[in-house]
C-alpha cells in the first residue's frame, strides 16, 4: 500500500532539513518555548503542507531545481499551520492532538497563546523578507481565512441550519486556503505563469477540500486507537460535518438530539445510530472524490517529473484512506 | 495645562473616523466580535499611536494633505495594538485595563484568544493591501518585536540581574518599536527621504523609550484611583521597571524582597519604602527626559506646519505627567 511518506520521495531531504530548521528557529532563541517548539515540531505531523509546497516548487522549476525561497515559503507555510493549531487548541480546549498532550495541556494557555503569537510573528518576518509582494498578500489571505473559520465554527457549534455550502465554506478557511495559497505561492516563486498558477491555487483548494471531508469521515469511521478519541466526537462537540449534513436531510428526526445538544441519556448514541444507517458517510466519500478529480484534472498544466506524479499520486492517495 | 486631546487637534476629524472604521470592520462581520469590538475601541484609549502615525502623514506631505492609505496605516497601527493588548491580557490573567473590565475577564479566554488572532490578521491582510513591500517590513518587525518582548518579560520576571540595557531593549520590544516603525511607515507612504524617514523612526524610538518610562513612573507615583490598582503592582508582580533597577544599584539589600518573590509578611511594603527613599525615580525621570530631547532633535528634518508644531508639543506634555 502507498503510504503518504512514500509520496513525498523526491522532497524527502528538503523535509527533513525543513523540521531541524523549525526547531532551531523558534526554539533555540528562547529556552521557555524551546521545550514547546520541540513538541510541537516533532510530533510526527505528516508535514503534507511543506512538502506539497516542495512538490508543487520543483514541478514548476526547470530541472526541478529549487531555491531557497521556496524552501522558506515552505517552513513558513509549516509555521502558520502550526501555529493555528496551537491557539485551536487554547480555543477549544483540547488536551490531545494526534494522540499527544497539546502545547496548553502541558505547558498552560499563558505559553499556548504566546508560542501561537510568536509562530504567527515569525511568519509575518519571514514573509516579509521573501520580498514578493504578491506572495505576502497570498499568505496573510490564509492568516485571515483561520481566523473567519475559527470563528464559524464557534458560531455554528450544534447549528442544525448548517448547509453543505457553509460546511464547504468553513473547511475551505480553516483547510484548503492555508495548501491552495501556499501552492499557488510556489508556482510565484517559480515564476510560473498566472494560468498556471491559478491551476495549481485550484488543485490546492479541491486536494484541501478533499481532505477536510476524508478527515471529517474518518472521525465517524476509525478505531477509538487510532483516533486517540472515541469515534464520533465531532458531533459529540456540535461540529457538523458532511457525514451529519447528509443524514440530516435524509432524516430530519436527528436534528432534534443535535438541537438540545445530547442533553438526554442516550442521545448521542441515537444520532450516531442515525449517522451510520444513513447514506451520509457514503456521500461524503462522494464528495471527496469529486473533489480529488477536480484537483486532479487542474495538474496538466505541469510537464513530467517525478514531482508532478507525487502530487498526482496524492489525490489517490487521500481517497484511499476511507476506502 | 495642555491635555493630549488638545495637542491631536490637527489629526481630530481623522481620529473620529478612525475609532468608527475600526468598529465597524471588526465588529460588523460577526455578531461575536461585536461585543468585543464595541468593548475593546470604545474604551477609550488616548489613540496616541495612531495620533503619532496621521501627524507624521500631514508634517511629511506637500499642504498636510494625506491620502486614504495613511489613514489605513494609522487603523492597522491601532489594531496592531489592540491585538496586542488583548493577548497580553489573556496571558496575564489581567482583570482590568484602564479601569475596565478586560476582554479575557468579559468573554473569557477563548473569545479573547480568538478576537486578538482576528485583528492580528485583519491588520496583516490590510497592511499586504497597502501594497508597498518596505511597509509590510516594517509592520511585521513590530509583530516579532512583541512577541519578543512579551516572551522577554515572563522570562525577566522577579530577575535581579536584569540590566537598564535589558531594561530599555524590553522597553523597545513592547512599546518603542510601533511608534517608530509605524510612524516611519507613515514617511514611507509621504515618500519622505531615506534620511527623513530614517529621522522620523528615531523620533519615535526615542518618544516611545520616553512614553514606558513615564508610564513605569507613574505606576510608583500616580494614586490607585488614576491606575485602577495599587501603586507599585509592576513591582508586585515581578516586572523589574527603570525606578526598581536604579533603587537596586543604589541599595542592593532591596534585591532579597524581590528574590524571594515578597513571600514574607511586609517584604512588599519594605520594597516599597526602598524605592521611594532611593533617587530610583528621579533618575527614572532624566532618563525620560534624555530619550524625550533625543526625540525632539530628530523633528528638524520636518517644516513647519501644525501638526510639526504637535509633534514637538508631545515630547513635552509627556515629561508634563510626571512633573
């Protein structure tokens, strides 16, 4: 089977190279976030932003011959994702993340807010300094695009109203901006021209998209071990992904557990037993495939390498994950 | 005696508009902002740094005549700030500021948390907008700047060794660096001269390093119904301002309290009396002083004009709040 990590060959030194460089960025300037920056750069994240920002740079560069800003945009792109995270985590809470005590559970929200702040300023430097203008107004696209879907959420939290349009809206801000503009960035860098780098912004959002459903699916369909939680707590919490939106309209009888917010034993049971019998999950693979094709169809504009087939070879790759 | 509102006559009408744009594009868009937004602009701050930003625009173009991108960088100047204050307040765990209540103490960690990425992006997305590369530079130096700082100061805290040198370095991190990055912007945008510029970010340097020392004085010396706390709560917890660090040199006994974090009954009250007897906040004073006169030499570069006259005039009604 394809792991993603097999993927990501022709980036695989630039990768490695890139978390050495983040850990020593933030985390030897100040021992008091040294031990966060450890954690946070080494808990196995499967880096697939940086490394689709090296894929989609050398599928742009004659000879697939990068250059060092492109493999800053990278880090960047890894910074701003991290970062967001973080304050995620102070917003909503949350005392694991892929399985590992997060930033405030063990270090406090005090640090949590600050090593957030201090990954976003780091960003903005490092931006700055790539001396693009466009790729600035890029990237601060995605910094605002976090914080309008951060605050979505808060505000659709148990909102049966929710419709698969809002759904794709809030996943595109809080997922799909952060690859596609950090994607379309790269082909800048690389002097691509503005055709292509529209194409390669759109494969970036549909990959995004396509991801965000896999990952919302997998919530329902994995074992409590692998999740690290028990499955289904996007709905336990009132985040109503597409599984839910599509039982919904199936059977509108779930909105009523969903409307008082499991408060009655056995509620949450109930509506993941109307979840599962419904045709919700088996739509959202849909979806998720009829985005992964979009994404697919934009890469023609990218000649032959063995970049251009990683990143063809990941839009597979995502739907294998819930087959 | 000149009040700082009179001193911003020239910048009246622009900072009128300003509080209501920044309002409205903060508060508008989301029904859980709002609150915050209302809560956070109306709470009447004195607007000096924007004031600085629209003042340095009129002195620096031909007939005070400014374009809508000076005043779009006096509204990212002050969302900048806000942003700032706002995070600050979640990591200090402060309840008030300026005597009302906080946004942490108001609408809890999260929406605080959540309000200050908002803004620090909104005002990143704004400033990429201006399109002007060497003003996103400038504007990102003071996003790193204070996280440096803030990060400086819980690493300071109850730190006997901390030098004057740190002292002010702090003091440029937390507060010099956006006066004078944001007013030399402002030149930037006139197309003043490198050297202008260059002059104009020292004045606000110098304006900024004058402005913290004045408010670390008045800390010791401004009775609890102006501050809204206890004179001397810096010290209380741990913040080692210029009045303490000259106290220190002149009577080292005083470092014990301080090392022992006032852990003994009266140790606070002695600490006190220490820093009163001492010459720590007279010597606090020429120091503001010193970096006001800085200030003032750098405004020959400008003509003369009203808001060169205010420019000057604040150097002075600074020093005129510790007399």
């Amino acid at each position: 089977m394809t792991t993603v990590t097999s993927l990501f060959q022709p980036v695989d030194q630039d990768l490695h190279l890139l978390i050495d460089n983040l850990t020593k960025l933030v985390g030897a300037q100040h021992p008091i976030l040294g031990a966060a920056a450890e954690h946070l750069f080494s808990a196995g994240g499967k880096r697939i932003r940086p490394a689709i920002v090296l894929l989609v740079s050398r599928a742009t560069m004659e000879k697939e011959d990068i250059t060092s800003r492109h493999r800053r945009l990278a880090e960047i792109t890894e910074m701003i994702h991290t970062a967001s995270l973080v304050h995620d985590d102070v917003v909503d809470d949350a005392e694991l993340r892929r399985q590992v005590p997060t930033v405030n559970s063990l270090f406090g929200n005090r640090i949590a807010v600050l090593a957030g702040d201090f990954l976003f300023a780091q960003s903005s430097w490092y931006l700055a300094n790539l001396d693009n203008l466009q790729v600035v107004k890029l990237l601060s696209e995605v910094i605002r695009d976090f914080a309008e879907g951060e605050i979505q959420q808060g505000l659709s939290c148990f909102d049966t109203d929710v419709s698969l349009e809002k759904y794709l809206q809030k996943s595109y801000f809080k997922t799909a901006s952060l690859i596609a503009n950090s994607a379309k960035a790269a082909a800048v860098l690389s002097d691509s021209s503005a055709e292509t780098a529209e194409k390669i912004y759109s494969y970036g959002k549909n990959l995004g998209l396509a991801f965000q459903i896999v990952d919302d699916i997998l919530d329902f369909t994995s074992p409590t071990e692998v999740l690290g939680k028990p499955a289904g707590s996007d709905l336990a919490s009132g985040n109503l992904t597409a599984p839910v939106i599509f039982a919904m309209e199936e059977n509108p009888s779930l909105k009523m557990f969903i409307e008082r917010e499991f408060s009655e034993e056995g509620d949450l049971e109930q509506a993941l037993k109307l979840v599962y019998d419904s045709q919700g999950i088996e739509k959202s693979r849909a979806m998720a495939s009829h985005h992964s094709k979009l994404a697919l169809q934009e890469l023609d504009c990218l000649s032959p390498s063995p970049s251009t087939q990683a990143l063809i070879e990941l839009t597979d790759y995502l739907l294998s994950r819930i087959k």
